[in-house]
C-alpha cells in the first residue's frame, strides 16, 4: 500500500555485489562511507557480498575500517544475482539499494532514487542511462551499447515490461518489496534484473525510472557470453511463470 505523507529517512542497506574486486573496493567503500555519513541516513550499513573470489576481495572489504560494513560469502562463484538475492534477503533495514562495485552510477545519486519514491510514490526506483544520455560522461564500447540497446527493445517485447534500462545496476527497493521480490528469485546470473522488475511489477509494486549519471569503468565482468545468457534468459523468465514457478 502507498505511504502517506513525505517520507521520513529511516535506514537503508547498500548492496554490492562483488567478484574480485580488490582492486576497486577500497576506493568504492571510501566513497560510500564518505557519502553515507553527511547523507542524513540515520540507520546506515554496506553490505559487500562476496561471490566467491579469489583476491582476498572479502578480506578487503573487512579491513574498510568502518563496523557498518559487513560481509557476506557466498558459497562459491553463483553469480551476481545469486550475490544480489543474498544481500538483499540478508537485509533487515527499511529501504536496500543496490548498486555496483565500480561505482558505475556516482552514489550521491541515491538522492535521485530517493526523491522518486519519497512520499510514496513508489516503493522501487531505478537507474536509467536510456533517459537521459546526455548524463553518460563515458560511454561503452560501441558494441555493448548496441546489443544493450537490442537486448531493451527484445525484453521490452518478449516480456511485456515496459522500461527503458532494465541493467543499470542502481536499484532502491522499499524493504518489503525487496522480500517479496528476491524471495521469489530464480535466475543467478546477469538477467536477475529482468526477472526482479518483472516479479515486481506482477506483485503489483511502482516502479519509478529515473535518470542518473553514468560512467563505463573498465574491468566489467560482463563478456558475450554472459550478454547472450540474458537473451536466453527473457525466455527462463517466461518458462517459470507458465509452470507457476513465481507462486
């Protein structure tokens, strides 16, 4: 049911998923942490859910310095929506963002999100980089924008869901929603996106798109592989909702 009135700052969980990223996480957490304090957030933590690295990304995470992180494992490399299903349903706080360990969308831009469902507008807001590009300072390489760009316009068709970027990696989700949702997740690896805005617009959640500023960083984990697994997976999603798999 919709919230009535402005919304008050309660708490909120940052979610990052990551796979080897000792490198990045450091600076990624500092960051964060930097933000979060001057945020006005009351309640405030950063999960870092490690999908079973190699580096010592987990060890990284641990020695941030700061009690408000913590870690997950994961047993083994699952994937980013297994590590995404983890923090989320791991989660006690009121509202849960997820957003990537390269910091791809700046997390000030949690003020965006925030503004979209405050007052209870909705109870899930978004990133988008198709909205708005001129907010992209660095853009992908020529052949992951287009076949992205396929990949909407596909999901738009196969699966009913009308969103402009399902794959931006800057997702805020009221804490219900994100129960509801994850608890019902099947796919483990890159179409989770999919698959979680489709559940949510099933359970009968507000989904707000909003535009938010957007940088490629280089060391993605996505490869063509992975990039034609999602195609296959617009289909997983409409196989598990024929066998009553999302009851």
């Amino acid at each position: 049911m919709p919230l009535g009135g402005p919304l008050q700052l309660t708490s909120v969980s940052i979610i990052i998923p990551a796979y080897n990223e000792r490198s990045r996480l450091p600076a990624t957490l500092e960051r964060v942490i930097a933000y979060m304090q001057g945020s006005g957030w009351p309640e405030w933590e950063i999960i870092v859910v490690d999908d079973g690295s190699t580096d010592g990304t987990g060890e990284v995470a641990q020695a941030a310095g700061d009690a408000r992180v913590r870690v997950l494992e994961n047993p083994g490399n699952r994937g980013k929506g297994y590590a995404v299903r983890h923090g989320m349903l791991d989660s006690k706080m009121e509202w849960r963002l997820l957003t990537d360990a390269d910091l791809s969308a700046p997390i000030a831009e949690l003020e965006k999100l925030w503004n979209a469902v405050d007052g209870g507008k909705a109870e899930i807001a978004i990133g988008s980089r198709a909205l708005d590009r001129s907010l992209i300072g660095v853009h992908q390489p020529g052949f992951r924008e287009t076949a992205g760009k396929l990949f909407n316009l596909v999901m738009q068709v196969f699966i009913g869901l009308h969103i402009h970027d399902t794959q931006c990696g800057f997702k805020l989700f009221r804490g219900d929603a994100a129960q509801q949702v994850f608890e019902r997740q099947q796919i483990e690896r890159f179409g989770f996106d999919v698959e979680a805005l489709f559940l949510a617009r099933k359970l009968g959640f507000r989904i707000a798109e909003v535009p938010v500023r957007w940088n490629h960083v280089e060391g993605s984990k996505v490869g063509m592989l992975n990039g034609a697994q999602s195609f296959l997976d617009l289909v997983k999603i409409r196989w598990y909702q024929l066998i009553g798999k999302y009851q």
